[in-house]
C-alpha cells in the first residue's frame, strides 16, 4: 500500500509498504479521506521525540475492510472514524476517569503507525459508526470538533456572557461557532486579517485584531478559551478576563511565558486545562449529522497523499484552516 512516512525532521516520503493486518480485538480500516492537524506539524517539526520513520495522521473516515479475532459487533464495509488515542484503563489518571491524561497512552500517527495511508490497523473499540446521511468531508471533523465539546464541559458560557475565542485556527473557529449558537456575545482574537474575516462569517459579533489596542479589551470577557498555543496568550488571556472570569486553555505553548499571578488573585479566576477529550465522538457525531458546524467554510484545501510534505511545510500559512487528504 501506498503511505506517508515521516523519515526525519522536516521530511516526508510516500513510499510502498506491507498492508497491516488486524490482530485479536483488531479491525483494519481502508482510509478514504484523512485531515491534517497541529500535531501532524509538531511530528514534521520533529517535536514529538519518537523514533522514525512513522506513518503519521489520526483523523481519519473510511471503511472497515478486515476484522481481527475476536470482533463480533462490527462489520466489513462499514463507515467509521477512529477515536485515536488508546488509553491503558489502568494506570491513576484513567482510574480517575481522566483517560485523555494517560501517560502510558497510544498515540495513532505518532506512538503507532497512522491514517496518512491507504490502510490503518486499530483497535475495534476504538472506531465510530458514521451515519449514513453525514458525508466523509463532514464526519472529517469529528475528532477536532470533540477537542472543543470537551472543552466546553468544563466551562460552558452562559447566555450572557461575553466570551473570548484566543486564536483563529481550526480549533479557534470551532469554538467560535459552538459558542456563538448559544447566544452569547463572542468576539475572535487574531493577528491574521483572513482568519478574523472567517470568524466573523463564522459567528463573532466582534473581533480583536493586530491593529486594535488590546488594553481596552482588558477586563472585559467572562468565559475565555485559548486556543492559539503562543506562549504569550494566557497571560494576556488573564489581562482579557472579566472578575471571576474563567479561562480554558487548550493550546500548548512549549515553553514558558511570566504570568500575571496578581491578576488570578485580585479577579479571583478560574483556569482549566482541558486535553483533547474522553468520550466525546458519539456527541461530535451528531453535532455534524445535525448541521450545527459550518465544515465547508473550515476546508481550505483537498490534497493528495503525495502533497502532504508541502502542505507541512507551509502548515502556518493564513490561508489555510483544515486541509483534507484524499488517500
């Protein structure tokens, strides 16, 4: 089968290799449509610290063509996408019920081989029945789409709030119209003119751009989520942030920023991290089937398998949101 394998930092080849094949409790997937993601990036980028070569990618829609051993509830040919990341069950944090921290987890297209390719083994209880009336290029979007409705477990906005979306990538723009259908008053910050132009088709009342004054937005919004990941961005989250405002952070920064620390104290704060998700497919699934998210307005791009290294490369282009990858 064809795949893309990372082989080193910053290099991706499309190379033949075996067909995988399903082991007890196992199903094998043949991929139909794949999205490329922050952390298809970070591999590229050579971020990850796992070995190489390695197929990479985990959001994926496609068909189940072979079951392992043991699987009984499932079928060939079915249409499914994969919950990607496969929990111990044992360890503290899962036994917490916090499967999403895992330390011993598996991470497909980055602890495992992944869907940037024309087959991909995973475990059978980690597929999801797609329905019949929700197209690939939709249901593509279940796994990020779960990122942000577990994000709003934590803290979900009031009518009245005023809430601010901190990034205007996929994640940021997700957020932005899951907000927005709750009627709360929603502004998008961002440095690129094309993404804030987006996330006010998308929902946005108001937006804060490069060439707006932050300092008068400061104190201003009660429910926050950080989605951008720049290592500045909580700290100016904390400044944004009505009193007893709360702040959810999803992005991960990678290094260090100071804080503001007076600030959580004297506005009495609240911030939460919030890691990918736990169980929330079968929610983001009939999100999609409902047409509560604009999915067409996130594709900026439909690629062959063959394109991914260039679409890596230019990952952090403002003109792009969610590329797609037809395998």
């Amino acid at each position: 089968m064809k795949a893309a394998l990372v082989i080193d930092d910053l290099k991706m080849k499309v190379k033949e290799v075996d067909i995988p094949e399903p082991d007890q409790g196992q199903v094998r997937i043949k991929v139909d449509l794949a999205g490329i993601c922050g952390s298809d990036n970070a591999l590229f980028n050579g971020k990850c610290n796992v070995p190489f070569p390695v197929i990479g990618g985990h959001e994926a829609v496609g068909r189940i063509d072979k079951l392992g051993r043991g699987v009984e509830h499932l079928a060939e040919g079915q249409r499914v996408t994969i919950h990607p990341n496969f929990y111990c069950g044992k360890c503290e944090a899962c036994q917490k019920g916090l499967p999403n921290i895992c330390k011993k987890k598996i991470r497909l297209g980055i602890d495992a081989n992944g869907v940037f390719a024309e087959y991909v083994v995973v475990e059978a209880k980690q597929v999801y029945l797609i329905p019949d009336d929700l197209p690939d290029d939709e249901a593509i979007f279940t796994e990020p789409l779960a990122v942000i409705v577990h994000a709003m477990k934590i803290f979900s906005p009031e009518k009245s709030d005023r809430v601010l979306i901190f990034g205007a990538g996929v994640m940021g723009l997700i957020a932005t119209q899951m907000t927005s259908q709750l009627q709360a008053e929603v502004t998008v910050c961002d440095l690129e003119e094309k993404r804030i132009q987006l996330a006010r088709k998308l929902g946005a009342s108001r937006t804060i751009g490069p060439e707006d004054s932050s300092e008068s937005f400061y104190d201003q919004f009660d429910v926050i989520y950080e989605t951008s990941g720049a290592p500045i961005a909580l700290a100016e989250a904390i400044r944004f942030a009505a009193p007893g405002g709360k702040i959810i952070v999803l992005g991960l920064p990678g290094k260090e920023h100071p804080l503001p620390a007076e600030m959580i104290v004297r506005k009495e704060l609240s911030i939460k991290g919030s890691m990918i998700y736990t169980d929330e497919f079968s929610a983001s699934i009939e999100l999609l089937q409902n047409k509560k998210l604009n999915t067409k307005a996130l594709t900026s791009g439909m690629l062959k398998l063959e394109e991914i290294n260039n679409a890596l490369i230019n990952f952090r282009s403002p003109d792009r949101v969610k590329t797609l990858v037809k395998i």
